[in-house]
C-alpha cells in the first residue's frame, strides 16, 4: 500500500480516534487549524504504530499523533526492529558472485560482429 498524504481531515480523525492524547498522556488540541501540544503548543506530529515497513497498514486505526521527540525515539526503535529482521532474515547478506566460466568465449563461435552491425562468417 502507498503511503497517503495527511490532510487536515484526516488528522482530526487521527488525534479523535486516539482520544486527543499522545501516547505519552499530552492533551492535543487545534490552534490556528495545525494540532498542537496544550501545555507548551508543539505541533504535533504523525506516526504509525505498526511501521509500514514491517507490514503495517497506512490506516487512521494504525496512526497516532505523538510529540517530536517521542516520534524521535520510536523512528530509531523501529529502525533497530527492522535492522534485526533483516540479519535474523538473511537479507543483508552478501549474495555470492558468479564468476565467467574460464575458455568460454562470448558470442556464437564462427560469427562476428562488425561496428557498423552487420554479422560477418570468420
């Protein structure tokens, strides 16, 4: 699924369906038509709880309104999460490279091919 852009809609959706609380407990209410913090005014920014990279929807079920700093330190824990699955996985491995096949030559034997394209019998 592709990522969805955020429209001012959908992140009154969001912080009402988290119940106008990050994560951390902070009150989120709208100023000037951007989410912000109620105790300090910070703009709120958006997360998702499952990482799309590890298979999670781009749904409003799945995001949750979280301050800068939380969003900070939840983008380097997913970040590790994703970095063990993939050693876990074998996906950062080396692939093994395949070396030419040594008195094979290249082309069909007997043929040659001139600059000017054409195909000339040896």
């Amino acid at each position: 699924m592709t990522r969805r852009s955020l429209t001012p809609k959908r992140k009154r959706e969001i912080a009402a369906f988290a119940g106008w609380r990050t994560p951390q407990g902070e009150m989120v209410g709208i100023e000037k038509g951007e989410l912000v913090t109620l105790h300090d005014g910070r703009k709120v920014e958006y997360d998702h709880i499952y990482s799309l990279g590890l298979g999670g929807a781009d749904e409003t079920a799945n995001m949750q309104p979280m301050t800068p700093d939380a969003h900070a330190a939840k983008t380097k824990r997913d970040g590790a999460a994703r970095k063990k699955i993939r050693h876990l996985t074998g996906a950062n491995k080396e692939k093994p490279k395949r070396s030419f096949p040594k008195g094979r030559k290249l082309g069909i034997p007997g043929m040659r091919k001139k600059l000017n394209g054409k195909v000339e019998r040896l």
